[in-house]
C-alpha cells in the first residue's frame, strides 16, 4: 500500500503545480472558453477506445457505465483492464489502456475522477495525458487498492487522456501473471479548452432582396472546429426571432450542461427558420444570425439590411376619366389618378383592377404593372351599357387590399337612338304637329329636330321643334307644328336625334316602315298626286324586341314578327287587301316551305307572327285587283341562331389540371351533318375582349359533344371565360350560335 500512497502524494503535488499553472493561464488567457465532458456515471457512457499493445494477447477491456436511469449512477459503473487468464507473463513496457481524445481545435485542461486497482508483480495503473513532450504521468500506483478514490489534475493543454495498465518493467524483462491484475476508472469530468469562435450564415428566401412580407423563410447555418455548434439564433433589429437548439450529446449534472462525448454538438450545422415579418414596421431592418458553440464561443453573422413591408397601400387619389363619367359613344376609355405617399414603406408597384356590369359580367381581378404607375389606357367594355370599374393599388411587396377600391362608373352608349314617325290616323285632314317617337335604353334621347321638303325639292326645311319626355326612362317624342303656308302638294319629312352621348339617327319612315310623307290638297280637290295612278308599293320588315330590319339575327328558339305597309302611289294605305306571306327554310332545314295570308289594317298595315324555326327567307306578295298594280317585296332574312348547352367540370382547378367539357347542339327544325356537328370552344381574351379558339370538336348524331383541355402554362391565378359555339356549315340551317359563359378559374 505504500506504492499507492505515494502515488496519491505525487497527484496532490502535481495537481498544486498545475493549478498554479491554470491559474496564471487564466489569467493570460482572460477569454479562454472551456466545457465539460462526463464519463462512465451519471448513467452516462464512455467516449473511449481500448486498445492493447501485445496484440490482444494478453489484456481485454471491461466496460459498464450507463447504469438504469432509476438505479444510482455510479453502482457498479467502471472503465477497466484486465490481464487474460491463462498467460505466464507479458513483456515490459507492454501495456492495454483507455484513450480520450481531444477533438481538433481543443485541449485538455483538467481531469477528475476516481480509480482503483489491483496490481501484482511490476504491473502498475498509470493515468497521464499526451503532449508535445510525450505521455505526462500524474496519477500512477503499484500496488493494489480496490477502495474507489478520487483524483484531480490540470494542465496546461492536452491533446489525450489515457489510463493505462502497464508492465513496468524493462522491454527485455517481463512481468509475471500468474495473479491477474487490473485497473479501473469512473466519474470522470474531463475540462476542455476551446478558444477557436463558429462561425455563422445566412440565406433563404429572406435574403434575397426587395420587399418582404409576413411569413419568410430563412436559411441558417453554423459551423466550428472545436466542441461544435451548440444553438444559433436570429436576431432582427437586436430583438430575437427565431431560436435554433442544435441536438448535442449532453446531460444536466451540478446543475450544469456537460457533454457526454469528447466533441458533443456537430461541426456543420443548418436549419430553416419561419421569421414572422409582420410585428415589424414599414420599412428596412437589420438582420443577423449568431451562434455558439459548446464551450459558450459566439459570433454573428454581419447586418443585413432587409426591406418590410406588410400593409397595403391606401385607395388612389384624384381619379379622373378621360372625357368625364358620363356617358360616351367610344369604347375606350383612359383612367389617371395619383399614388398615396408611401413613407418608408415599399413603392407603388402597379394597380389591379376589375369592371362589373349588366348580366353578371365581371372581368375577374386584372392587374398591370409599373412603379409609379398612375394611369390605365385602353380599356373598354363588352357592349353598351353602364359598367362599374374598381380600383386599387399593389406595392413592391404584394400587398394589396381591394376592400380599398375606389369605384368609378364606364359608361358606355355606342348604339344611335331609335327614331321613327307616329302613326296617321287614315283620315285624310293634315294633322297639326307632325311627332316622331325616341327611345334610348342607355344614355337617354337628349334632342333632336324635325324637317320637310316638298316632293321633288332638294332642301330641307327645318320645324321648329321641342323635346317631350316619354311616359317611361329612355323614352322622349318630338313633336314639331305643322306650318299653315303650306301650298298644295306632296311633302316628305326627316327627323333627326342624339342621345345623351351624342350619337345620331335620322329617319324618314313611320314606325310600320312606310315613308312619313302628307299631301295638301286644294280645297276643291282638284291636286292629284304625283305618282302614277294604280301602282301600289309593299313596305315590309323583320322584328325581334328592339331589332328591325330587312335582315334580322334572333336567339334559337324565339319567335319574330313581320310587319309592313301597303300602300297606293300616294303613299295611302291600303285597307282590308290580302297579302300571300311565302316562307322559306334554308338549306339542310327539315320544314317545308310554309304560306300564309295576311290581310291589311285600316291604314293599310299589317302584322305576322313567326314562329320559331331555322333560319328562312320571307316574301310578301299583293296579287292586285281591278285598279291596282300587283306589289312584291324583295325577300327579308330571318337569321336564326344555333342552339347549343355547355357545361364545364370542374370550375376550380390548378395549373397542369384538365377541365372537362361536354354539352349538346340542339337540333329544332334541321337534322345533324353526317359527321357530326362542328362545335367550338372559345376562351375570351382579356387584352383585346376578343373571343379566341381554344379547340375544336365534332358532337355525335344526338347532338352530344365531349372534350378534355389541360391548363398547362398559367403562372397565376386567373379567371378565364369559356363558351361554345355552334359553328356554321354546308346543309346547317342555322346562323352560329352561342351558349351561355362559364368561367373557370385556375391557380397557377
């Protein structure tokens, strides 16, 4: 035992010896970090390796040091190294032992722990650690003592601690084993010096500039030599906003982290990270990354100055619409306004905008781009009526709020009034103001004038004339007072009017479409008119609600009227006079051509009712009788358009996704072409409001058509109008035709 004695006073000689060392390195080294590392107790394992120099021939390892986590820590825990049963001897020097290993960057600096042993014929425990000098021994014992005791040492930087079982003796003698011997260790801390600081970085979707907006995704990432990164953190501003906590092979022991490997956290290290912008202001920031190592070394990555900006922009300023809000006869229309001030915030990036209207149309959100963008030209609208135009604006970083629209009416009225003469009463007195009835469903009648000539004359006389409103909105009658000079004789009459936009429409006829024309007469009787005696004039047109013509287009399925005048050489009705209506399907059409008669009205005029069909040709014929001239008009065209259901599934989809489409082609009146009936798929092109192919289908011989298209090259959102088309061909008895719109929106 007095080996073993001496031994624990070399350790406490040694251990005075380099904690005055430790001490004065301290003191020279004010920023030293250290940390440190547990083994073999505390349930903790052992970041060690065994080795034997003999080869395994005559030492081997035994090791128990996780004990339970509901037994005691150090029961039965050991690190130990036994001569092998069965061998004479072992040569000198020759020994087995357990290696700690500094990683890179680091030193060892201090060790405790406790030992015990038992030891026979030149065979010793020898605990020291590695230096540039060689293996430093501060801790050794010859003899046997298996009462566990405690030992402590420090140094001035190692790069290995061993515990060796040594035969120490000269490599040409030998140590006997006939009585085995062994070394054991447990509750080791062994302290670390780690001066060499991580080092961070940034990256992701946060750093890359312009203006950021709530949550963003950023890469972050540590690295170092020596214990390795133990957490990082990002700071914006200086305030903490996100905190990354790297795995380390660690436990909690006196109250403290200690490693449980010799290098307990990893060298490179990296994490995403969701930084909430938005309980930041308007405006730049300052970003930083830092992380720690082990040992407690920091440092940061530089400050990056990132925009944010997560409000959106306040409604345009000052809107003004070229050419004023009212009503206006060109579909163009050019709207300026000015931007909000944005402080410190990011800049206007463009205005997104959208137009609603009559019938449910809605262009879907639009949006053109442009910092500083104060103006949108060029745009227009379907058809005539009055639409409603929202607008808002986009700033640099996407945000927007169309809850801040501002509203400005698109007016648009490009279809001239409709202007035609009252109706005489068939009496032959001249009346005493001549009327002309107005109506405009859009902008309204505004004024008009109406003038005469006598017949034969080149110039026109204007009457002085007022504007009365009508009994309904978009009604109104001229009505101007017929001169008493009037000399005997045939007069014709012009009405002209404008409407509220300033479109105008003049006419020459009555409502029945004969020619608004009185003829005075002398008192006697004696005038004759102009116009040879016995020839009679048939006055004829097609009607469908507002449309009247010789060529009239209407719906599939609805029915028109024909209406006209008969009329004498003086431009007198001709009362209770058959006339032969002969009409005439087109080609490919099932129906037969049909005859009808009609009888004229007590002013000559007359009314037919057609029913719906496929398109045709209307002629109308007087047969005459003994002093009158038989009469034909020139056949009229009625138009009838195709018919034609469509649907679409689904009506919400992703880009790359197909929509299927299916519908019929209905088939009143006209059988289906051999092949099929040529449908259309239309997609209505925002830019210009025309409609564009999109693909081409034939139905089968019920009328029914399938199709499939896959949205392959959207890279937004977007809402896309579709419609089908039953398109005109050889033998089809129908004008093309057009089904209701769908619209399907895609998410690009």
């Amino acid at each position: 035992m007095s080996g073993t004695r001496g031994g624990r006073g070399r350790i406490v000689a040694m251990g005075i010896a380099l904690a005055l060392a430790l001490l004065l390195l301290a003191a020279g080294e004010a920023k030293a970090a250290k940390y440190s590392v547990a083994q073999c107790g505390w349930h903790v394992g052992a970041d060690a390796d065994w080795a034997d120099t003999t080869g395994g021939v005559k030492f081997r390892p035994d090791s128990y040091c996780a004990t339970p986590a509901d037994a005691d820590p150090f029961d039965g825990a050991h690190l130990k190294s036994f001569t092998r049963d069965g061998q004479p001897t072992v040569s000198g020097t020759r020994f087995a032992r357990w290696r700690w290993q500094a990683p890179p960057g680091t030193a060892i600096t201090r060790v405790s722990g406790t030992w015990w042993h038992a030891l026979h014929d030149g065979i010793e425990q020898r605990i020291g650690v590695e230096t540039g000098g060689g293996f430093d021994v501060f801790a050794d014992a010859a003899t046997t003592d298996v009462t566990p005791r405690d030992f402590v040492a420090g140094f001035a930087g190692a790069a290995a601690l061993e515990d060796r079982l040594l035969c120490a003796r000269a490599e040409s003698k030998s140590c006997s084993l006939e009585y085995g011997s062994w070394s054991a260790l447990r509750a080791l801390t062994i302290t670390l010096e780690d001066d060499a600081p991580p080092a961070a970085a940034l990256g992701g979707e946060l750093m890359a500039g312009g203006w950021r907006r709530g949550a963003q995704g950023l890469q972050v990432a540590g690295s170092d030599v020596g214990g390795g990164v133990r957490f990082g953190e990002t700071l914006l501003d200086g305030t903490r906003v996100a905190l990354t906590e790297y795995p380390c092979a660690k436990a909690m022991i006196g109250g403290e982290w200690r490693g449980t490997t010799m290098r307990p956290c990893e060298l490179n290290v990296g994490a995403s990270q969701a930084i909430a912008t938005t309980t930041f202001s308007d405006g730049p920031h300052s970003l930083a990354h830092c992380v720690a190592d082990f040992a407690g070394n920091a440092a940061c990555t530089p400050q990056h100055t990132i925009l944010i900006d997560n409000n959106a922009p306040a409604h345009p300023r000052a809107p003004a619409l070229a050419g004023s809000e009212g009503w206006h006869r060109i579909n163009d229309f050019d709207l300026a306004w000015e931007d909000p001030d944005q402080g410190v915030a990011s800049p206007i990036a463009g205005a997104s905008w959208r137009i609603a209207g009559p019938a449910g149309f809605d262009t879907g959100a639009q949006f053109a781009a442009g910092r500083g963008l104060a103006q949108i030209q060029n745009l227009s609208v379907p058809h005539a009526g009055a639409y409603t135009l929202a607008l808002w604006l986009r700033d640099e970083a996407g945000n927007e709020n169309p809850a801040s629209a501002i509203s400005v009416p698109l007016r648009l009225d490009d279809v001239p009034p409709g202007v035609a003469f009252t109706a005489d009463d068939g009496g032959s007195a001249l009346p005493d103001a001549i009327r002309a009835d107005l109506d405009d469903e859009h902008s309204g009648p505004a004024g008009g004038e109406v003038r005469y000539r006598r017949l034969g004359a080149a110039s026109w006389t204007e009457l002085p004339t007022k504007v009365v409103p009508g009994a309904a909105p978009g009604q109104a009658q001229l009505v101007a007072p017929l001169p008493d000079s009037l000399a005997p004789g045939t007069y014709v009459f012009r009405a002209d009017a404008v409407d509220g936009a300033g479109n105008t429409a003049s006419t020459t006829r009555r409502a029945d479409g004969t020619e608004m024309a009185l003829r005075k007469v002398t008192p006697g009787g004696e005038d004759r008119p102009a116009l040879a005696a016995g020839k009679t004039r048939i006055f004829a047109r097609l009607g469908w609600h507002r449309r009247h013509g010789e060529t009239v287009t209407v719906p599939f399925g609805a029915a028109a009227t024909l209406s006209g005048r008969l009329v004498d050489a003086d431009g007198a009705g001709l009362a209770g006079r058959r006339l032969r209506v002969v009409s005439r399907p087109s080609r490919g059409a099932l129906a037969r051509t049909a005859r009808a008669v009609v009888e004229t009205g007590p002013h000559g005029g007359f009314r037919l009712a057609l029913p719906a069909g496929p398109s045709r040709r209307i002629a109308v014929a007087f047969a005459g009788e003994e002093r009158l001239a038989p009469a034909r008009r020139a056949p009229l065209s009625l138009r009838v358009r195709g018919g034609v259901v469509f649907h679409a599934a689904p009506i919400s989809l992703r880009t790359g996704q197909a929509v299927r489409l299916w519908g019929q082609v209905r088939t009143h009146g006209a059988p289906l072409p051999r092949r099929g009936k040529l449908v259309a798929i239309q997609y209505l092109e925002t830019a210009t409001g025309r409609w564009r192919p999109m693909l081409v289908t034939r139905s089968d011989h019920a009328g029914r058509f399938h199709a499939r298209y896959r949205f392959r090259y959207l890279s937004g959102p977007a809402r896309i109008r579709l419609r089908a088309v039953a398109l005109s061909e050889e033998r089809w008895p129908y004008a093309p035709g057009t089904s209701r719109r769908i619209t399907v929106a895609v998410n690009g």
